[in-house]
C-alpha cells in the first residue's frame, strides 16, 4: 500500500490526466478555464497541485496515485 509521503504532491498535466482518468486536452482546459492552478517550477514546466486536483474531480473520480 503506498503512503501519502510516498506520492508526489506535484505532478504534470500527463500525470494529471493519468490520475484523473482524462485526456490531456480535458486538464489543459481545467487550466484554462481556472478549476485548476497552473503553477510553474524554476525550469517553466507545468506542474499541479495533486490535492487540489483531486478535489476538483471528486474521490470517485480519481484513480490510484502514481508510484
């Protein structure tokens, strides 16, 4: 079983759209439309809040975290 210390806080919008169990498209236009923040880490790559994500897509949406 994994711990929350175990998985990652930040993830991309490919790990995003994986945890979901959507499209890529479907978290861009989340980021788009501001049902998620876009927070940007010192290289510009996009990274998500994996709380707040899974707070926008309910627990019964969200599949197991990434390893």
């Amino acid at each position: 079983m994994t711990t929350t210390s175990e998985v990652p806080r930040w993830v991309t919008r490919s790990q995003a759209a994986e945890i979901a169990n959507v499209h890529l498209r479907t978290v861009d236009n989340m980021l788009t439309d501001g049902r998620l923040t876009k927070h940007k880490n010192g290289f510009g790559r996009v990274l998500i809040d994996r709380f707040e994500l899974e707070r926008q897509m309910g627990p019964q949406d969200v599949m197991e975290p990434l390893r």
